[in-house]
C-alpha cells in the first residue's frame, strides 16, 4: 500500500481566486463582450456551470475582475511609494509611476483596464466598478505622495498615456509622433 496523501479538495474560496486570476488573461485576450463564462471555465479547469455557482453571471464575474486588477494595481502602487527616494511628492509619485509600468508590462491587466473603460460605456455595473476603483486609486495617490490636484491628475494622464502607446505598439514604430508621445515614459 503506498503512502498516498489524501486528496485536498479545493474551497469554493480558492476555486474563486482561480477563476479571477484566469478570467485575467480571457477577457484581456477578447474584453468583455468577446469573452464567454464557457472559455473562463475552461482556461480555469472548471465547468461553466461551476463559474455560475461561483458568479451569478458573466458581468458580475467581469466586475469581480475588475475588481482585482484595480487591487494589483493598489498593491503596486503601494510598493512603489513604499520604495520613493525621498518625501517629496515628486519622489513619491515617479516611483509609483515605476511600480505601475512594471505591473502592466505583462499586459493582461492593462488590457482590463482598457476592455472596462470601453465597457464602462454601455454597462452601468461595469462603469461603476471602474469609477469606484479609480476613486479609490486617486484617493491612495493623493495621500500616499501628498501631491497636489494637478500632480495627481498628470500621474494618471501619464498613465492613461502608457495605456494608449502599448495598447498600439508605439515602440514598434519610429516616428515623429511616437517620439514625442514616449518622450520620458519608461515601459519594461
């Protein structure tokens, strides 16, 4: 007889943090409207109809995920200001900024990011997901660097600038223009 360990079921918890995490890439891949619970499910090595007993329905699992990118994000910006060289608000919010830059180099939660500003349009569940996540973000930066209006609001331009060059592969093309909008933005 073998010593065999006996087999540890997952909670419905884990299951959970498994769909979100996988649901990460599929509705990078295809956003929000382009995805389906089946492929989640699938790339999660669950049924889909065990997707539905964990989310009610494809948008709340959608927001759920939102959700979470807006959480990495918090959790890099938090690394980021725990890192700044210095007090000033300037210090603070470029090492956020670096923080940020590397969590998005993978793409997939940036490109959440993006699929749910697009939702946001036509979806009030989403929208609101997406307002409350960077209501909370903007907050966190204001404290955290103790920059003012104008500071805060250029850290997040800058990033929404870093979210349109990726998103179309300004580094792939050397060109005036590009030259211009990358000019002091680091991507890794």
């Amino acid at each position: 007889m073998k010593n065999e360990r006996p087999r540890q079921l997952s909670t419905a918890e884990e299951r959970r943090e498994t769909v979100l995490r996988t649901a990460i890439g599929a509705f990078a891949s295809r956003g929000y409207f382009g995805t389906t619970t089946t492929e989640v499910g699938k790339a999660a090595g669950i049924s889909q109809a065990y997707v539905y007993r964990l989310f009610p329905n494809k948008e709340s699992l959608f927001v759920a995920v939102v959700e979470h990118c807006f959480t990495l994000v918090r959790g890099s910006l938090e690394r980021g200001a725990a890192q700044a060289g210095g007090s000033a608000p300037e210090a603070a919010l470029h090492a956020m900024g670096e923080a940020y830059a590397k969590l998005i180099s993978d793409n997939d939660v940036m490109l959440v990011q993006l699929h749910a500003q697009a939702a946001a349009v036509s979806e009030p569940a989403i929208r609101e997901a997406v307002r409350a996540g960077y209501a909370r973000l903007v907050e966190y930066v204001r404290g955290a660097s103790g920059g003012d209006e104008r500071q805060v609001q250029e850290f997040f331009a800058t990033g929404m600038l870093c979210h349109l060059l990726v998103s179309m592969g300004a580094e792939q093309v050397d060109a005036p223009w590009t030259r211009t909008l990358m000019a002091g933005i680091t991507h890794y």
